[in-house]
C-alpha cells in the first residue's frame, strides 16, 4: 500500500461509551455533524457505534486553530454540556497529528 | 477537562468495511488481539464496529518502531493477507501521533 495523502492534518479522537439516556441525542449528532461541515478547516468526519453503546468518531482539520475554533463553537458547547451531562457515561478526547495514510484497495 | 497523559504516544488508526465473507474474521481478530498485547511497545486497544459491518480499530503503540515492527510480524502479515483477500471490502490505516489526552470524567 502506497502513502496517498500528502498534506499534514490533525484528526479528533473522540471515544465514548453512552448512558442509557438517549433522548435528544441522534438529533444534536446529525446537527453537530452539519455545523462541523461548516466549520473552518474541517476536512471529513468518520463515525462508528456499536449495538453496545460504545462509539468512536473521528473528525479531521486542516490544523490545531480550526480544532480550537469547533471546540469553541457555542452551539457545540451546548452540546458538549448536554453530553456530559445526560448522553455520555464517559470519554476520551485525544488530539492527533497525521502522520502518513495508506488506502486498500489504493486510489 | 485536563489533560492526563503527558507521554507522547502513536496510534494506527484502522477503518474498514467488511465484505459479506466473515468466516474465520471472528478468531484472526480475537487472535490479532492478543498478538498486538504481547508486541513490544504496545499500549492498549480501541475497536467498535457499526451492525452495518464498519468498524475503526485504534492501537496505541509506544513509538514508530513499535509499530513497524507490530506491521512486520510474520502472523499478522498473514492476516493483513487474508483481510484483503476476504474481510475488507475497504480499509484504511493512519498512523498518528497522539498530541493531547482528556477525559470525562477526570481522572
């Protein structure tokens, strides 16, 4: 497999595990990732949850100023009260430099 | 929240969408599993995967060299084989370096 993504960008690590309180929770992700669609720097989001409740999402920017500025989104901090608050028993946030991508099968 | 790991650290970020031919997946993964726990440098684990057959595995691994050399195993090669052969109809590997940690709730 080849290297195919050449510029540096940093990913949002974000690993949670849910309460058994979900309600409102599907409508503030599906807004979260719009507004973060529309956020400066933002380059693509992945997300995964099992029937369990354990989920990773992984958003990707351009550079550490844009991950400031969606952490600082007002609307975002909103949610980010309300999660801790009802949706999310724990999680983890970890903040990554892309070092190197490789694709299979490759572009 | 604060950040709580002060050690830098690498994690391979793997993402993938499985084909319809799980047979065998089940035990190489438990089996990939354990292989990657005893490699030198490993840390620890992360892997969910959606009912819809998407999945993002994260290890975390000491230094790049721990990495190669988990890449380089001959037994896991051969699962890298197979998983292309059989598992995957797609997958993703990023290698990245973990700049920042947080938690909820705080350690």
């Amino acid at each position: 497999m080849q290297e195919t993504r050449k510029t540096p960008c940093y990913a949002v690590i974000f690993t949670s595990t849910q309460t058994d309180t979900q309600q409102g929770y599907t409508e503030m992700a599906a807004r979260m990732q719009e507004l973060a669609q529309q956020q400066p720097g933002f380059i693509r989001m992945e997300s995964v949850r099992s029937p369990e409740g354990k989920g990773i999402t992984i958003s990707y920017w351009q550079d550490l100023p844009s991950i400031r500025g969606w952490k600082e989104n007002p609307e975002h901090q909103e949610a980010q009260r309300l999660g801790k608050q009802k949706w999310y028993r724990d999680f983890t946030i970890e903040i990554a430099k892309i070092e190197s991508v490789s694709h299979f099968p490759q572009d």
